[in-house]
C-alpha cells in the first residue's frame, strides 16, 4: 500500500515539473530580448574571460619557486633541485605568458583597441617577470622578517611562510603590481581579488608599498589603488586605507588621481582605523590607534588615539538582585 502512494506521489511531482518546464522556452525567449538592453552588459561574441582556476595555479606556482621546498609536493634536495627549478619556471612562464596574451588579446578585441601584438607582448612581459623574480624573492624575505621580528607569537620564519594570510596578500599583490607597472589589464586585479578572498585582505595592485610591509592578523584590510606606504610599516586588522567618498558619475574625472592616503615609514596603523584622502599624509614614525579616523594629516612622530570611553561595569551580585525582581 505505501509503494502505491509512492508512486502516486512521485508521478505528480515528476508531471508537475514537467509543466513548470513547459514555461522555460518563453523564459529564454524573454532573456534573449533583454540582451538587447543597452542599460545591461553582457559579453557575446568576445574573447572567453579567463578562469579563476587558471589564475590559483599561476599563484601556486610563482609560490614555489619564490619559496623553493616550501609549497612542492616532492622533497627538494640537490640532487633533483635544478630540474626541479627548471621545470617549475618553465610551466610558470608557459601559464604567465598565456594568461598575459589572453587579457591582451581580449581588450584589444572587446574595446577595438590598436592591435598589441599580444603574443609577442605577452612573451615579453612573462618574461620580464620572471627575470626580476631574485629581487622579488629579496622583497618578499625582508617582509618575511619583518613579520617575524615583531610578532612574539611567530615561532619561526618558516611559520610566518607557511601560516600567515597576511604574506600571502602580500606575496599576491607583490606579483600583481609588477604586471601591474607593465601594463598588463585585468589579471593584476584578478590575482589580488583571489587573494582578498582567501584571506579578506584588499590590496589594489596599483598600490606603492615599500619592504618590510606586515599584516598582522590581516582580516578585513583595505588598501586603495593610489596609496603608498614607505618602508617598515605595521597593520592591524580591519584597517582602511581608501578614499574618500565620491560624487556621483565621479569615476572617469578622477580615474588616476591621488585618492588614497600616503603612509610614511615606520608607522604603526592599529585594528579598526581608517585613513581617507589622497592629501591625507601620515608622517613617518607615527602612531594611528585603534578606531581612529583621519581624513587630514599628521606630522611625523605623532600618536593619534581616541579618548577612552565611558565604560559600564555590572557585577555579577547586582546581576542577581536583577534576576530575582524579575522572576515570575
């Protein structure tokens, strides 16, 4: 008896649907019409944009041969360690380059740029890049040690490599501003947006950050395409450094323009605060603390905090008196 209200059942379940797909071809139809709409976007007839897949195995790649035996999957010695090497840089420049000519060939053709000769620029470039990965790998371990000379929690630079999100951020967005400067669209931005995803850390490539640059703890930073930092500085979570809110239809007028603050050296920015504007200096040596907001500058050797609030204290005695007048 039950198998035949089972059947009744799924038999209707499976005829009503077969109704609500009836419906369908009208819904496409109604889709297709609104490609039309001016007012949307929409990306027929282009070159594919490329996969965020591609993208994390570009990361994963340039990561072991900027830290050689730390993120391999085999044991590297000295007996497989050019090969090893050699076939690493080889499959990264293969992946780089192909990204680089596809981002080029895809503007060149959506926006009917001037032909860039993107093959050959797109070799060139991924070449150019992996050229300056010594200095790069310089770069990354004066961050490194940054990181670990001021966090009593950090046992080890090898910690700090394999742990901390926020030396990946950076790593990412080291990587980034270099195609970045050479003009590469779109991939720059691709790469750091992966990274803002794993780790919540915002960093536009576009943005001029000088060596031993740490994130502590990381989640939630921001840091705006026209800012710089100088060298030595230290910040918390949670920490802005962007722009100040803009007019509408303002972003052609000011595309390029100084919007974010400029961090000296040796500054210390604490969780929670925001520094806005693209006249906003914070003079070297200086301290932001926690849940400040500048809009203005500040001179080197400053301490800028919030006066301590008025806090409320209940004791665990008065909570009970309150319990007991309110019981039932």
């Amino acid at each position: 008896m039950d198998d035949i209200f089972k059947n009744t059942f799924c038999q209707t379940g499976r005829e009503n649907a077969s109704v609500h797909r009836k419906e369908l071809p009208k819904v496409i139809n109604t889709i297709l019409e609104s490609l039309e709409d001016e007012r949307c976007f929409a990306h027929i007839g282009d070159e594919p944009i490329h996969f965020s897949t591609s993208v994390k195995e570009m990361i994963d790649k340039f990561r072991q041969i900027l830290f050689p035996g730390y993120f391999s999957d085999e044991k590297i010695d000295g007996a497989n360690l050019v090969y090893n090497l050699g076939q690493s840089i080889s499959q990264l420049y293969d992946i780089l380059s192909e990204q680089i000519i596809h981002v080029l060939r895809h503007d060149c053709l959506r926006y009917g740029q001037t032909c860039s000769e993107c093959e050959n620029s797109g070799n060139t470039i991924a070449l150019k890049v992996i050229q300056g990965i010594p200095n790069l790998r310089i770069m990354l371990a004066e961050d490194i040690k940054g990181a670990y000379d001021g966090d009593p929690a950090a046992k080890s630079h090898d910690e700090v490599i394999f742990s901390y999100p926020g030396l990946y951020a950076i790593t990412v967005y080291r990587i980034a501003h270099i195609l970045s400067n050479l003009n590469v669209p779109q991939l720059p931005r691709i790469m750091t947006e992966h990274a803002h995803s794993l780790t919540g850390i915002d960093i536009h490539p576009g943005a001029k950050i000088g060596k031993r640059f740490v994130i502590d703890h990381g989640t939630g930073i921001v840091v705006g395409e026209t800012s710089v930092i100088g060298n030595n500085v230290r910040v918390y979570q949670n920490v802005t450094i962007g722009a100040l809110s803009l007019p509408p239809n303002a972003g052609e007028k000011l595309r390029g323009a100084k919007r974010h603050p400029t961090i000296e050296k040796d500054v210390i920015i604490y969780s929670g605060a925001t520094i806005l504007g693209g006249k906003t200096v914070i003079g070297a040596r200086s301290v932001v603390g926690g849940n400040v907001w500048l809009t203005s500058s500040i001179p080197a050797d400053t301490k800028v905090f919030i006066e301590s609030p008025r806090l409320i204290y209940k004791y665990q005695e008065n909570l009970e008196e309150l319990n007991n007048e309110h019981q039932i």
